[in-house]
C-alpha cells in the first residue's frame, strides 16, 4: 500500500542525487537535446503522432465519447484510425491541449516522461530482484537510455506509443514481484498503483500489448510457479483491468474486419524485414529506414551492452555455477533474451508463418524492446560480479554515450496548431484502417456541403462538422444525395427524423449518401457508438471503472487515515 514516508530517506540522499545527475542525467541530457530545438525531429511517426493529438481533441470536442473517428484526416472526410490504434498517448495529450500547449510541446513531454519512468521502473524493478547495487541499477537504466532502440524512437523513428511502452514495461515486471510479496505479508497491493500500470501497459501500443503480454505472462510463470494465491491476485486485477480498456479492445478486434489491416502491405511483408546477424551485433546510429532489402539504413543493432551483458553472464553461468543458485531467474531471462534474438532472424520464419497474429509485428525488429529491459538484470549482475567487468561496462557505456553524442537529428518540423488541426493525410504508414468500401480518392474537391450525383436537388447547411451534420434538402426530382465524409461503423443519418437506409457503397466510392423522393427535408448525419462492440465494450468498461474506483477511494481514504494518525 502506501507509506507516508515513501521516498523520505532516498530523496534526502545527497551523494544518492549525485549520482543521480552524473550517471543517468549526462546521459539523459544527450539522448534528449534535440528537444530543447524549436519545433520537434523529424522522424516516421512523429507528424503523424501530432495530428492524432489534435483530431483526438477535435473528436472530443465535437461530441465523440470516445474518439474514434479522427474528423479532419484525409482532408476532412475523415478516418477511423482512433477506432484501432493505442489512445493511451491520445488521451494524455488531451490535458496540456486544454491549457494551451502547442501538440509539438505535448509530444516531447510525453516522451520525455516515458523514458524517466523508464530508468525509474528499472531500479525499482531490479530492487525488486535483489540485483545490483544503487549505482549498479542505475548503470542499468543508463544501458536502457543509449540502447540504439531508444535512441532511435527518439532521433529517427518517432513512436510515441513504443516510448510509452518502453516506459511502462518495467513497471509491469515490479508489479509481478509487488503481487508476489503481497501475497506472502498478506498485505493489500495496492489498487491505484496496480490498476494504473495496468491499465496504461493495455492502452499504450497494440503491437506491443500482444507481444509483451505473452512474455510478461511466461515471466509470471517464472515468478509465481504453482502459488495460486498470487495467481488469484493476478487474475483479479488483470480482468478489472482489461475490463476497463475494452471500450477500445473490443471494437478494435470486433471491427477489424471492416477495414483493410489484414491486407496491409507491411502486414504481409514482415518476412522481408528480418535483421541480419551482424545487424544485431553493430549497426551504426543514423537516419534511415527498415527496408524490405538486406541492406537498411538504420541502426538495428541491440545495443553493445546489452549483448554484453548477456553474452559475459553466460559465460560466467557456465564457468560459476553457483550464479544460477543466488539469481534462480537469471536462466529464464537468459532464455527469453536469446528466443527474442533468435524470433529477429530470418531463420525463425517457420515460427512466424505457424503463431496466429503474429505477422501484425510488421517488423520483427520491434521486438528489442523487449530485449533492452529483459537483460538489464543480467547486465546488473555481471556488474556487481567484479569491479573489472563494472568497469568494462563503464567503458563500453562511455563508448554508447560518444556515438550518441555524434548523433544529430535529419531535420526539425514545427507547425502552428491550426496546421496540425488541419493535416490533410490518414497518419497511417499504409493506410492499414481505411474502410474496405472506400474508394473515393478525389479528396481535393472536399467542402463542407453534400452534393447531389444523381437527380435535381437543392441543399442548405445549419451545421457542419467532422461529427454532426445538419441540412435541409429540397428535391426536385429522386436524387442520389452525398456526404463529403467516409462511411465508417457508427454513422447514423435521419432524414425527418426517421433513419434512412444508405446508397450502395459502390455508387457513393464509399461515402455516405442515400436516395430522397422529391419533397422537403430535414437531414441530420451524426457518428454514433451504436454498434454491439462498442456499446458492449463500453459497458464493461464502465462497469470494471466503477469497481476499481470504488477500491481506489477506498484506499486512498484509508491511507490518508493512517497519515492523520502518524502525525499525531
């Protein structure tokens, strides 16, 4: 639960913050200097990232609860990608919106905290493990920092949502040992703490979700063996929480179907971006791309010691045998670190093509991710094994820490807000969720007003938005009437306030549009959540908040208690 006292004796820790500053802030500081520029790097995802920022906003603002259907992409005839991909970032966004701070500032914030939460969850993960000294865990966090996988989320690849993880993943590996010594005091885990981390791990980055859910599952199994109680505890609050975020979930794997992502290029390919071994091992920091090609032009590498650490511990396993009795789970994690070197390589294809849904990794790569954290532990005791190979690690970590240095961003993109409110693209590498039936591609012509294709009418706007509609149509002769937005699930248009079937999509090029008789109307077009998924998945997210609220005020009134008490 809480302590009153939570922090009191690190935090007046002098020579504690010291080290802090020199070993992990030097670091720190280089890693995020082009933060400090006007305007944010350039990198894959990062524009895009921006505009979700501010079509989530816009959605919300016009009524959408929750977003799903961004209104101004695609140059205003919109796109349901909040429908389908991680609104953890999203939804964090939303609070610096509301005080005025530009989409650019939000970004670097978000990633900012992601990566101390990162170093964070590390130390307190690996005193979790009983690894390490507190220089040696902060040595650790320091190897997260100048992995070239961290690096680049920052420099080249933009990912706001894998920084998240990347932040997050660490804490959910606490949380095992936390559940863990929890059952063993039968003492109250805490709901706040568990619930949040959860909660955040669920909504930050689906690919991440499948991959590391799995791993985190086998990593409990290492930890919690037969212990039902700890099993019990751990199925509690994982269901509560998964209830809590099937609002998104449900309709994202319900509704997949309506959009294009089983066919998507980079789904189907990701055979062609395996890593090369050499790639693994050096592979130097620059610009670039993962191309579908043997040779890219960014850095795949793992990271020099990471690999090192996990290279030397084998080594030492093999000559120390005692290791394996004083760190039991350092052989599973040396287990799991080279499966997801090996799941990397092209020579694990036979694995990909037989697991269901894993070829949604689009780059096997992706999984380093995993790695960087996983093998920070072993890192850690490689470290505290002999000053020498603590001062190895110093030496490679001061060689990271120079390429790092050498590092400088292929460009800066700055933007006024209104310029990402009105950003004209999908933001997805493949337009993975566009819907199946559109086909309209003449987006140039939008204007806030529907036309008619067929027929003789006349139309007069009361009220126009990415999310509610408001029109009166006078039709001379039947008239093919179309709205200048995409069809998507949710959309509802009632003519006289009777709901009106929908054209054929093959006649709108999948826009919405219906057929009027002649006569005088009243049209109103509004997105909806009415659909099973989402009004399911809604459901049982309410439901599951209600209870964890319940347990969290609960807990939260019983901490502040005994904190009135100890100050008596």
């Amino acid at each position: 639960m809480f302590n009153c006292g939570f922090g009191k004796n690190i935090i007046g820790h002098k020579k504690f913050l010291l080290t802090i500053l020199l070993v992990v802030g030097l670091p720190f500081l280089a890693l995020v200097k082009p933060y400090f520029h006007l305007g944010v790097p350039y990198t894959h995802d990062g524009e895009n990232h921006l505009a979700r920022f501010a079509n989530y906003k816009i959605a919300l603002k016009e009524g959408q609860f929750p977003p799903r259907f961004a209104p101004n992409l695609n140059n205003h005839y919109g796109y349901p990608v909040f429908n389908y991909n991680y609104p953890l970032a999203n939804i964090l966004s939303l609070p610096f919106s509301l005080v005025g701070f530009s989409y650019e500032i939000t970004f670097k914030l978000l990633m900012v905290f992601s990566l101390v939460s990162g170093v964070t969850g590390i130390f307190y993960w690996l005193g979790s493990l009983k690894i390490g000294s507190v220089q040696t865990r902060l040595l650790a966090g320091v190897s997260l920092l100048l992995a070239p996988f961290t690096i680049n989320l920052i420099y080249v690849r933009g990912s706001v949502g894998e920084m998240m993880m990347l932040g997050i993943f660490p804490w959910l590996l606490w949380l095992v040992h936390e559940i863990r010594e929890a059952v063993k005091a039968k003492r109250q885990l805490s709901w706040l703490v568990s619930t949040t981390i959860l909660v955040a791990f669920l909504l930050a980055h689906n690919i991440s979700v499948l991959f590391g859910g799995v791993i985190w599952f086998v990593y409990c199994l290492v930890i919690f063996g037969k212990d039902k109680r700890s099993w019990r505890l751990w199925l509690v609050r994982s269901l509560l929480a998964f209830g809590m975020t099937l609002w998104f979930w449900l309709p994202a794997l319900a509704e997949k179907n309506e959009v294009i992502l089983d066919q998507a290029s980079l789904s189907s390919q990701y055979s062609n971006h395996f890593v090369r071994l050499m790639q693994l091992i050096v592979s130097p920091l620059q610009f670039g791309y993962s191309f579908a090609a043997p040779v890219d032009t960014m850095s795949l590498a793992v990271g020099l010691s990471g690999l090192l650490g996990l290279v030397i511990f084998v080594l030492l396993l093999i000559k120390n045998k005692q290791i394996k009795k004083d760190y039991p789970l350092s052989v599973g994690l040396v287990v799991i670190g080279l499966f997801l070197l090996f799941l990397q390589t092209e020579y694990s294809v036979f694995i990909w093509k037989v697991v269901p849904l894993v070829s949604f990794i689009q780059f096997p790569w992706r999984l380093s991710l995993f790695f960087v954290v996983l093998v920070l532990p072993l890192l850690a005791i490689v470290m505290d094994y002999s000053r020498f190979w603590k001062y190895v690690f110093i030496l490679v970590l001061g060689v990271q820490f120079h390429s790092l240095l050498q590092l400088q961003p292929a460009d800066y993109l700055h933007k006024e807000k209104v310029e990402y409110d009105l950003f004209s693209q999908s933001t997805s590498t493949a337009n993975e969720n566009l819907p199946k039936n559109f086909t309209y591609s003449n987006f140039a012509d939008w204007s806030p007003a529907p036309v008619v294709l067929d027929g003789d009418a006349s139309v007069l706007v009361s009220k126009w938005s990415g999310t509610e509609k408001k029109y009166s149509v006078v039709v001379n002769n039947k008239s093919l009437v179309v709205e200048p937005t995409m069809y998507f699930l949710g959309w509802q248009t009632e003519v006289n306030d009777k709901l009106v079937s929908y054209a054929q999509m093959k006649e709108t090029q999948g826009r919405i549009g219906y057929w009027l008789e002649p006569g005088t109307y009243q049209v109103k077009t509004i997105f909806t959540q009415k659909t099973w998924a989402r009004r399911v998945g809604n459901g049982l997210s309410i439901f599951s908040t209600m209870i964890a609220s319940w347990y969290i005020v609960h807990e939260l009134y019983q901490w502040r208690k005994r904190c009135a008490e100890a100050a008596l």
